[in-house]
C-alpha cells in the first residue's frame, strides 16, 4: 500500500515537473532559446537539444498517464533527470554559473546550488518510483506462462 502511494505522489510531482518546464520551454520559446544558447555546449548540440529537450519532456509526461506505460515513462524521467543533475552539477564544478539557466518557469529562478537540491531530489524521487513499479509490477508487460512454475524434466 506505501508503495503504491509513493508511486502515485512521485509520478504525480513528476508528471506536473516535466508538463509544467516543457510548456513553459514552448510558450516562452524566445527566452528559452536565448537561454539554451549561451549553454557552454557545442552550439550544433544546442540547436538540436533546444527543441529535444522540452519534447522528450512532455513525451516522458504523457507517459506517465497510462499504467501501461508508466514504467517506460519513469525509466525516462530518472535518465533525463540524471543528465540534468549532472550537468548542473558540471556547471558548478566548472565555475560557469553566470551562465543563465534554460529551464522553463519558475525552475529557471533558482540559482545553481537551489538547482542542484532540486534537481538531485527530483532525480532520486525517479529513481526510486522506477525501482518501486518495477517491483510492484514483475514482468509487467510481458507476457507469462502460467506453468513457467512447474518444472518438466
């Protein structure tokens, strides 16, 4: 039962992080471009990640929805995440932090060190959601044998 609630509290935070920053990327798409581009990355990656970014995160959203798909959707928003919190992280150890941050709405506010809390919480919430419908949910997806449990000799 505190499985399936942490599942849905988590997948719920999530679904609302990654609607709410990918919307926000595409409403204000002038403010977020400028952004993306003054990243320290290589600008032929930052014309590509400006539009993948807000995409993968509104597609990682979506499917959260569906159980049938949720375990895809946390999978995808624990690698996302991580790449966040590490590039955040790189942008601290490397002393850029006047670089001003791409994220959308009110996430784009906080500074590097509120970042890295936020973004390093967020990912662990993944994670974590990940492993639990894993386990809450074996094999699901694929398709079981109801004699895989007797053995034939």
């Amino acid at each position: 039962m505190a499985r399936q609630l942490y599942i849905q509290v988590a997948t719920l935070l999530l679904l609302f992080v990654l609607l709410y920053t990918g919307l926000t990327k595409w409403i204000n798409f002038s403010h977020y471009s400028r952004s993306m581009l003054s990243q320290p990355l290589p600008s032929g990656w930052l014309n590509i990640l400006m539009y993948v970014i807000p995409i993968i995160e509104i597609i990682a959203a979506i499917l959260l929805i569906p159980q049938q798909t949720r375990q895809l959707g946390l999978w995808i928003t624990s690698i996302i995440m991580t790449a966040f919190t590490a590039y955040v992280v790189y942008i601290k150890l490397s002393a850029l932090e006047n670089t001003t941050c791409p994220c959308g709405g009110l996430f784009s506010k906080l500074n590097w060190n509120q970042h890295t809390w936020v973004n390093s919480l967020l990912t662990i919430i993944a994670m974590t959601a990940t492993l639990l419908n894993r386990n809450l949910f074996p094999g699901h997806g694929k398709r079981r044998n109801a004699d895989a449990s007797i053995q034939t000799k």
